[in-house]
C-alpha cells in the first residue's frame, strides 16, 4: 500500500500483541488504512510512498490526498498528487511531493511545510513556515506571520518526479507572493533568514 512502517506499526498496536487484531478491532482501526484522506491523528509519522497515490501505470492516474485535524505530526507525502487539501493541522512537519495542481492549506497552525505544487493557496494560517517550489505565484489570504524559503528536500525520487511533471528547480516563484488581504505599513509573511533555512531529507525503506 505504499505505507510507512511507522503507521503499520501503530495499526497492529490496536490489536493484542500476542494474537493480533481481532475482527471487531480491525473494524474500528481499518479507516487508518485510507491512503488518500490521514485525519484525526496526534504525535504519528506517516508516510505514503512513490505509487501510493496512483500513478504506476499509465491507465491510473495520480489522486488527491487530504490531511485534515493532525496535531504533533510528521507527514511524508514522497509520490505526486493531483491536489492536496491540508486543514486544521497544529504543530505539524509535513511534506508534499510533487503536485500536479494545488495546494490548499487552511486554518493550520505552527508547522513547517515542504511542498511542490503549479499553486500555493493558504487561507486563516497563523506561523507556518513554507519550504516551496511553486510554478506559478503563491497566494496567501486571511493569514499572519508566515515564512517562506524555496524548496530543500529530498527522499528517494524526488529528482524524478520533479523531471516528470516538468517542475524546473531553476524557475521557481516560491517568493513572488500575492496577499489578498495584505494592508498597507504591514506585513503578513516575510523571506527566512539563511540561518533559519532547515533541509529536509526523508529515508525510507522499501519493504
């Protein structure tokens, strides 16, 4: 399922540790087991692999992928997506491969986001930092103190999925922002400080 070991983990701790999950357990936990929507978790690693989300064979192409109300998280989306909705997230690391239209980020708190998107849409997020590459300019709305710097991750094929959606690290407008509620004398976002800078790089295995 392209699923981290972490999350797989966490899953078979709903069960007994001698005999496993039971029916009746696996039928309150299997919703976990959604690679396209991750919701109401705290203090989890999740991760979804290259061809979680579709896209290994021509026919299927690449999903959405939704995160909604996660607190205390890490979440590594290493495979495109068509779009990713990212809602209510508290104190989050998250990271969003390649994406083939929009990210929208709503009502987010305190994380720290690294993503790759044709277009970034932020709306009521208070102290986010974004780590971006955007192909087109990044559109903030109803929202204070955010940071943003160009993109620095990396996981394995990422330099792959960069070349096969055509996003060219070399032209980026990760800081040719439009505030649609930006107010004269002040200032919604600033440009991280090279120190502030932080480089993300995801391991996985492969199992």
């Amino acid at each position: 399922l392209g699923f981290g070991k972490a999350e797989a983990d966490a899953l078979i701790e709903q069960g007994d540790a001698q005999k496993g999950l039971s029916f009746e357990e696996f039928s309150k936990c299997y919703w976990m087991l959604n690679p396209f929507l991750i919701g109401n978790r705290k203090g989890e690693v999740i991760i979804r692999k290259p061809g979680a989300l579709g896209g290994l064979h021509p026919k299927f192409g690449v999903k959405d992928v939704g995160l909604d109300s996660l607190e205390d998280c890490e979440v590594y989306i290493c495979t495109p997506t068509a779009q990713a909705l990212i809602d209510c997230c508290k104190n989050c690391v998250i990271l969003i491969g390649p994406c083939e239209s929009s990210v929208f980020i709503r009502d987010c708190e305190d994380c720290d986001v690294w993503m790759a998107a044709q277009q970034l849409r932020t709306r009521d997020c208070k102290r986010c930092r974004f780590f971006l590459y955007c192909k087109t300019e990044p559109i903030i709305e109803s929202s204070e103190d955010l940071s943003f710097a160009p993109w620095c991750a990396g996981y394995p094929g990422c330099s792959l999925q960069f070349e096969k959606l055509r996003f060219d690290p070399e032209r980026n407008f990760w800081n040719a922002l439009f505030d649609f509620t930006g107010k004269v004398g002040a200032s919604n976002w600033r440009i991280l400080p090279l120190d502030e800078v932080r480089e993300l790089v995801v391991e996985y295995d492969d199992d």
